[in-house]
C-alpha cells in the first residue's frame, strides 16, 4: 500500500539527494529564451507560493543570492501568474525565468511539500542540496554543506 501522506518534516521534503531533475511537463513554460536545466551549469530551483507569507518575505533576497552566486542559473517556480510574475521581475529587477506551477505540481514533479524551498542542482543534473529557506543566510547556511560544488 502506498501512502500519499506528505512528509513530516521539511528535510523530507524534495527530490532526493542525487536523484536526476525531471524534465518540466509541456504545460509549465516560462518566458521565450530560457532553457529549464543547462548541461555543465548549477542550477538553484526554488519554490514559492504568492499566498505564503515567508516566500514573499524571501524574494527580496534573491537578489543577493544571485549577486553571491552569479554563475549559479536562478529558476523560480511560483503559484502567481503572468502578471503576477511580471511584477515581481520588474520591481525587484530580475532577468531568470519565473515559471507558473501551482502547489500540486510542485509536488508531483519535485516532491515539494514545503514552501520556501530550493533545489541545488549539480553540473550533471542531479539534486546536490536542498532545504526550506526564508533568507539568503538560510542559503549560505545549505551552501556550506556542498563545498564541492561551489567552494566560497
């Protein structure tokens, strides 16, 4: 019998560590010009929701995720829509693709159950990292625990 209970705590939350980062199903886009997961690239998959609290309170931090990490590809998964996400890439001054996914999708596809979450992904496609955050400390702290992905 399988369980389709959500995990009982966040570590639990995600794809596994070195599992490979599914393909995105043909009705999940983002803007025209990005391409989902680069061969030879790190990747920072994360996941938030415009109805939680913490994940609005996270996104100011991206940008200094993506000023401590540029040669890291930022993705952003988030439960708003187009216009939603074109507000929010404009007020923050984004350029990394916002793809629309709403909650059940974030978990069938990548297991998230939690919001915010990211998921590192390493050079080959494979899960490297992956934790609730609610800062760029949090980021840092999770960054740490992968030295050799990316050394500081």
């Amino acid at each position: 019998m399988t369980s389709t209970a959500k995990p009982a705590r966040s570590s639990d939350s995600g794809l596994p560590l070195g599992a490979a980062v599914p393909a995105l199903p043909e009705h999940i886009q983002a803007g025209a010009g990005y391409t989902y997961i680069q061969p030879d690239t790190i990747h920072l998959l994360l996941y938030t929701s415009v109805h939680c609290v913490h994940c609005i309170d996270l996104l100011p931090h991206l940008n200094k995720i993506a000023e401590n990490y540029p040669s890291f590809s930022i993705q952003l998964f988030s439960t708003g829509d187009e216009g939603d996400h074109q507000s929010m890439s404009d007020y923050f001054g984004w350029d990394f693709p916002i793809y629309s996914m709403d909650q059940s999708d974030m978990n069938a596809y990548f297991e998230v159950t939690f919001l915010p979450f990211m998921i590192l992904v390493d050079q080959t496609g494979t899960v490297a990292a992956k934790g609730v955050i609610y800062n760029a400390d949090d980021f840092d702290q999770i960054m740490k625990s992968c030295r050799t992905l990316y050394p500081a």
